[in-house]
C-alpha cells in the first residue's frame, strides 16, 4: 500500500463504497491504515480496535482492514483491495460479489 493507492481507495470510499483491505497479516493491515490517517477528513472516523480495524467516512463509505487469515465471512464489500502476495480465496469471492477486485 502506498499514498497513491490509500488516496484512491479513500476517493471510492467517499462515494459511499465499501471497500476490503487485504493484507498478509493484522501487523501489515494496521500500517496499511497508518498511511489513511495523514488523508482523512475531520468527520471520518479511524477505528483501531484488534482485528476489526477500519475508516468510516461521513457519507457511510467504508474501509476495512483485514489480514488474509481474518474471518471475513459474511462481510459484503463493493472492492476488495488485495496486496501483491496475497491469494483469492472463496472468501474474498464471495464478500465482493459482483464488486471489484484490485491485485496491487
């Protein structure tokens, strides 16, 4: 993850999307948010709670981070955000039904 990608994913979240960050694990998913936090508005809101971290924008476009390993079962996203190393599960297949994927 880097400025660049952060800026675009915050950009579709601020149309009211849901989007999933996925990272190889939860260390990397809290420093995939740590790049977010200089780019937020005031009204967004950072949730840094263990294993369920994520921006909430004002409009209800949201951006979760999760690690690979994370249960995502039952999460319905419109993008999943998936970092180079990371494989596609069923899982993510399924929480981004008719969404997008985007391999970084």
């Amino acid at each position: 993850m880097n400025r660049f990608a952060a800026l675009g994913l915050l950009y579709e979240a601020s149309k009211g999307k849901r989007i999933l960050v996925i990272s190889h694990d939860q260390r990397q998913a809290r420093k995939d948010m740590n790049i977010f936090e200089p780019l937020l508005d005031h009204e967004d809101k950072l949730i840094r709670a263990h294993g369920n971290e994520q921006i909430q924008r004002s409009n209800g476009g949201r951006i979760w981070f999760r690690s690979v390993n994370a249960r995502i079962q039952g999460m319905s996203a419109d993008i999943a955000f998936i970092e180079d190393r990371e494989e596609l599960t069923e899982d993510i297949i399924i929480a981004v039904n008719g969404g997008e994927i985007v391999r970084a």
